[in-house]
C-alpha cells in the first residue's frame, strides 16, 4: 500500500482508552499478553502501553483494507 493509505498505532485496541502493562516472557517474546499469562518467573518483563477504545479507532476510518491482530490474554476486553 502506498504511505498515505495506511497509519501504524503504537498501542492496544481495547473497549476503553487507557492504559496497559505488557507482560512479556523473553524467553518466548511471542507469547506477551496483556493480562501476565506468561510463563512468568525471571524472564517476564513489564511495558506500559496505551489502550486505544476500538470503537474510537474503526469510527474514524473511511475505508478498512487490512486489519492483523495479535491478541494474547486481551479477547474478551
């Protein structure tokens, strides 16, 4: 896609705007969620991200080509 048909959001879709911490297993960075259902233990790290209300986000959009979601321990929110 062309630079002016797409936007990168640095932060969680969620039901709210507001904030979130990351728990990151560094031993498998691929199973990070946002609830600390990691493997936990010594390799678990802590970001806090901001949360952006999806409804908020899809409202200002006139048109969606794409969309990829990764969501670990955040599906029901």
């Amino acid at each position: 896609f062309a630079p002016e048909r797409w936007e990168i959001l640095a932060a969680g879709l969620s039901d709210t705007d507001s904030e979130g911490t990351l728990h990151i297993d560094t031993a498998n960075r691929g199973g990070a969620s946002l609830h600390g259902q990691t493997g936990g233990g010594e390799s678990d790290a802590r970001v806090t991200v901001p949360l952006v209300a999806a409804d908020r986000v899809f409202g200002a959009l006139e048109r969606l080509d794409l969309l990829k979601m990764d969501i670990e321990g955040h599906e029901e929110t």
